[in-house]
C-alpha cells in the first residue's frame, strides 16, 4: 500500500491553511464563536472551519441553486452555502431543534441571505419525503444524526440531478470506522460508506478532510 503524503498536520500547519483560505466574515466568525460560547459541551458538531469556504466553493463549482442541507446545528454550514447561492437560490435546512437553529436564523437575517433559507423544524426523513419526488436537488450536505445516514441518502440520491454532488460530513468519525465491533454512530457511519462505496448511481471519493469528508456525483 502506498500511503502517499505523511504530512502531519500540526496546530500551525493548521492555521497556515486556515490563513491561505477564504477568510470567514465577521457574521460566520460570531456565528462560529457564539456557538462554542452557548453550547460548549456539543459545539464540536459544528462543521470546521476550513470547510465553510469549502462548502461555498462547491456551491459555485456546481453552479447550485437548490439545496438541501439534513443537520443545520446553529447554522454556520447553511450560512457559507447560502451566501454563495444567486439570490433567487433556495436552501432548505432540516433540523429538529429550535435552540440551536434560532443563533443561525439571527447570523442568517445579519448576513443578508435568510429570505433564500428555508429551515424546517420536523425529522429529516419526514421533510425529505415531502419534497417533489422527481431530481431537482443540485447539492445536498448531509450532517446528521448517523445511524440514519442511508435512509437520509436513499431519499436524496434519487432526487439529485444528474451531475448534482451530495457532500457528506464526519465519515472517518475520529477514527473509529476502522472498528468492526463498531456500534451506534460509529457502526452507521460504516455501514454507510460501504452503501456509499457499492452505489453504482454516483461516483463517491473519501476524503481526509476534518473527520472525513465523502463526496458523490450523480451519475
């Protein structure tokens, strides 16, 4: 096996890339700090920081104008993705809480792009069932709860577009996919990448971004 780069990032290479990256504004950089202030015990799901510019980089690369983002949190990965969206784009957020979700719909009404957010306090699945059955979805990012990541992905594959991109968060899960005797979120998460890996309707790379990061186009 060829491992390739060995590259150990270290707390200042970190921020060496932090620092040759699009720079998070004054609202996503409250936004990110409001939530490690308000929800320190759970602010790590929140999505990093590299991968706001990221996420918007890939909203202009797809050309997207209709989202669906499953995990909004307090909304710092809606915020990045909205604001690279065209006016008239439309994201709908699906969240079960109204405590997380009210410091992004304050960051989103800052920022200026609310009115192209739709968020949508119910179970995931019900709201993704909802939706019009037939693909119209240019990008989905998917960062919810993980023992219902395939039936997040078995409502959204089929409503993609094709060539639309479902960008999916924390698939290493610090590391523990490599334990077969994995349970909880840990065994959905690696049950899900070997759905991921076996579906012949998109082409999906795994990557070592932040806790993994897997990207799949529809074919």
């Amino acid at each position: 096996m060829t491992k390739g780069n060995s590259t150990k990032i270290t707390d200042e290479l970190y921020q060496y890339m932090l620092d040759h990256n699009p720079p998070l504004d004054e609202v996503q950089r409250g936004l990110v700090a409001t939530t490690y202030e308000k929800f320190p015990d759970v602010a790590g799901m929140q999505s990093a920081e590299e991968q706001g510019p990221l996420l918007a980089f890939l909203v202009r690369l797809t050309g997207a104008r209709h989202i669906v983002e499953v995990g909004t949190f307090t909304g710092f990965s809606t915020l990045s993705m909205a604001q690279a969206l065209p006016a008239d784009g439309r994201l709908i957020a699906c969240d079960v809480s109204e405590e997380w979700t009210a410091y992004g719909r304050q960051a989103w009404e800052a920022a200026g792009v609310a009115d192209r957010i739709d968020l949508r306090i119910a179970p995931a699945l019900e709201t993704l069932r909802a939706m019009p059955a037939e693909p119209h979805v240019d990008l989905a990012y998917l960062d919810a709860d993980k023992e219902n990541q395939i039936a997040y992905w078995e409502e959204l594959v089929p409503r993609l577009r094709t060539g639309g991109l479902i960008v999916t968060d924390n698939t290493l899960y610090h590391g523990t996919v490599l334990d077969e005797s994995a349970t909880g979120s840990a065994a959905g998460v690696r049950a899900f990448n070997e759905h991921v890996a076996a579906d012949p309707r998109t082409d999906s790379v795994l990557l070592a971004i932040s806790d993994g990061l897997t990207l799949s186009r529809k074919r």
